[in-house]
C-alpha cells in the first residue's frame, strides 16, 4: 500500500523504505541509568526506534537527561515518548524527543479541548521537526466514540479517522498510526477499514502494527506474527512492534524476522502443502524451533483468520538446540503448535485466552513472575479470558475483553476485576493470586 513517508530524526517510515522494527522499555523512566542502559542493550540488539512512558512532568526532564546520556554514549535510536491522559506532557516532550505517541481515546476527556491542544501540540511538532504517532488501542477508544458506533474495530477506525482529518486541517503529515488489539480478529479488520478509508480520502499515513497485550512465550510470538503477518502480507504497515510479557530485547528478533520476512529477505521453510477442502498438511524443514512456529503462524494465520482453512497438519522436522534433527510426524509438540495457531485465530480455544500487556514504566510490581503464576494456576479454565495488566493507568480499559482481570495498583496492591468492574481493590500482591481464584469459583459455583 503506497503512504506519504514520516520522518524521524533520521529514519523514514512510509513506502519506499524498509520496514521499522521498535520495541519499548520496560524500565522507570525515572531511573535515568536503568533506562539508559537498557536503550543501548536495544539499540545493539537492534531496535531502530524505542518507546519511554512518560507519565508525569518530572518524567519529561528524566526523558531529556536519558536523550543526553544517550548521545554521549553514541546512540542516536529515535527516541518515542509515550503519553497518556495529559496534552500537556505531550507539549514538553515534543521539544526533546524525534516523536510523540498520544492515544486519542485519552489525550483530552473534552473532544472539543482535545482539538485546540492537538493544534498547539502540531505547532511544537512543526518547530522541533518532531513525528507524532496517533496510537489507539482497542480497550481505551473514549466513551464519545463507543456511544456512537460501539466497541468496534469501526469505531477505531472511525476515532483514528477524526484524528488524521485534525492533522490534515492542521497542514501536519509527519504521522505515524496504529489501531492496537490483543484479539487478531479486531486488531486485523481495524487496519483493513483504516487503510481503506485512507485509501479513498486520497491521503493514506503510514501505519505501525501490533498486536498488544500478546502474553509471552510461544503464545505470545505465534500471535503477535498471525496479526502482524495477515497485514503486512496485503501489503498493510511500514513499522513494527511485538509486545512480549518478556525483557524488550526478546520482542527485537521476532520483529526483525517479520520485517525481513516481508521486506523479501527471508523465506519460509515450508517445503510442502496438501489442502484438501478445508483442511492442510503442512511439511517443514526448518532450522530452529522459534523459526519453525514463525514461519508456521505467518504462512497460516491470515488463512485461518479469513476462514480459507479450518485445520492445519504439522509435519517434518526442525533441528533442536543440541543440533540434532527433531521429527514433528504425530508428536505432541506439533499438536502444541497447531492448537496455538488456531487460539491465536480465534478458530478453537483449548486453552484460557490471556492478556498480558508488556510492562512499561507504569508497571509497579514484577509482571512476568505474575503472569507466569497465573497462568500455572489458571490453565485449567479453558476459554476463559483472563488479563495481567501491569497498571492502573491502561489496565482497565486495555483488558476490555477480560472476564477476569489482575491489575496492579502501585505500592504492593492489586485490583481485581470481573469484566470492567473492581470487585476488589487494594488486595496485597501475595494474596491477589488467591482472592483472584477464588473470585473464579464463587463465580462458577454461582
């Protein structure tokens, strides 16, 4: 799909250039050295962009600090700040960072109030060649839009839409966009009426992909490539990034694979396909396990998403980590991986569904050592949708599908949620785990 191109700093987003892969640091942007150090771990490991929340004003000068240390150490990474909930902020870090993420959902609770800031917002943008992203996600589209149109990937599109007619009012295209989901199924249709949309207005902005609150592990890698993969296939995004419940710096090597992928550097070890009806037999040669369920996701998730096939089949072989050659003919494992292929499609559920955002400056309380507990202990709920959100701040609207959240306050507390309502608050952290089960039960019982 042929977009206009954003600049930042160096790095062109936008037709005519490679793919952008970024990923987010988890750290306190506070702790100036844990976040500096962990920018050059990413710049190394190869993020071309990299994402600091920044929630308050003190924040805003932390971000300058970190961009000066930074390019003392010789890193010059674009560096995106994360905004929610204030206009404001989003003002002071247009003028020390390449590019601002604002959430349109939130950036002003009075839409009217939300357009003046825009503008003055765009001013600071144009004067310090600063990119905006307008990033919004599934779970925080802002009571004005969901009365009209319903919690919908149409309602984020139409949201988005509002938002780039500001900036085309405002003479302002240095824009990047996204229309997040953790379900594949919302997140896929939004891009698609978003690029269509775009398409007919005649000015059509490049776009950054991604599937939020993915979860970890193999779960969260075979569907964050089914999302991202169904798109950038059509021809669909210009950036990327993978959200893992994990270190940022295992987000950076699934990123690069799909944007080598299709940016046509790397090819599938897929050697041979059988389909019958509705149904394939898919035989691989493959390097690696991790290679192995990418190349298995991107080759059959948009076809399970689209519902060209129902099941697939996994054979042949991939070569294990002592370097021997692993047979996947009948075994458990590739049964394993069709079964998260088909979770991550939303075509059979075998398992609960979890939704896990990454971590981020926000997040209080060890978010991977918890949600690796709630899964353990919550495995046998099959179909139930359970979210692990690291904050307050998003948390909330971020797990709309949930029917059962964990939420982490700050200061060793936890909210628990059925749906989109607090049943508990200020549950200490060694007992949210509990009082979430149990919650379950009584639920169950009930």
């Amino acid at each position: 799909m042929e977009t206009i191109q954003a600049q930042i700093a160096d790095l062109k987003i936008g037709s005519g250039s490679p793919i952008v892969v970024q990923t987010m640091c988890n750290t306190h942007t506070s702790d100036v050295e844990a976040s500096v150090s962990q920018c050059i771990r990413l710049a190394k490991a190869g993020a071309q962009m990299i994402r600091l929340t920044v929630p308050s004003m003190a924040q805003v000068e932390s971000l300058r600090e970190i961009k000066a240390r930074l390019l003392e150490e010789g890193i010059d990474v674009p560096l995106v700040a994360d905004v929610h909930f204030s206009a404001e902020i989003a003002l002071a870090a247009a003028q020390i960072v390449e590019k601002v993420r604002i959430n349109p959902g939130n950036f002003h609770k009075d839409h009217e109030k939300a357009q003046e800031m825009f503008a003055e917002l765009v001013k600071v943008c144009k004067t310090n060649s600063t990119a905006v992203r307008i990033g919004l996600n599934h779970g925080s589209l802002g009571e004005r839009i969901t009365n009209l149109y319903g919690n919908t990937p149409l309602a984020m599109k139409e949201a988005v839409m509002e938002w780039l007619d500001m900036c085309i009012e405002n003479d302002f295209y240095n824009v990047v966009v996204s229309l997040k989901a953790s379900n594949t199924i919302v997140m896929v249709e939004a891009y698609r009426l978003l690029a269509k949309a775009m398409q007919e207005k005649g000015v059509v902005f490049p776009l950054h992909l991604g599937v939020t609150e993915a979860g970890n592990g193999d779960a969260g890698r075979i569907k964050s490539a089914v999302g991202i993969s169904a798109l950038l296939a059509e021809g669909i995004g210009n950036t990327i990034r993978v959200s893992l419940t994990e270190d940022p710096e295992n987000e950076i090597p699934v990123a690069q694979y799909l944007a080598d992928r299709y940016d046509h550097k790397l090819h599938s070890t897929l050697v041979s396909l059988n389909i019958e009806g509705r149904n394939a037999v898919a035989t691989y040669c493959s390097p690696s396990k991790e290679r192995l369920l990418l190349d298995f996701a991107c080759d059959f998730g948009k076809r399970l998403l689209d519902r060209e096939l129902d099941n697939v089949e996994l054979r042949g072989s991939f070569v294990g980590e002592e370097g021997k050659e692993v047979s996947l003919d009948g075994t458990e494992f590739a049964a394993y991986l069709t079964d998260e292929l088909l979770q991550a499609a939303r075509r059979r559920f075998y398992r609960p569904e979890y939704i896990a955002c990454p971590g981020c400056g926000r997040t209080m309380y060890n978010l991977e050592s918890t949600f690796n507990e709630v899964k353990r202990r919550t495995a046998h709920l099959k179909g139930m949708v359970i979210a692990v959100m690291g904050c307050i701040v998003n948390g909330p609207g971020e797990m709309a599908d949930a029917d059962w959240g964990y939420v982490g306050e700050g200061n060793g507390k936890v909210s628990i949620y059925k749906g989109k309502t607090p049943l508990l608050r200020h549950v200490p952290e060694t007992e949210a785990i509990d009082r979430l089960l149990e919650m379950i039960e009584k639920e169950k019982v009930e």
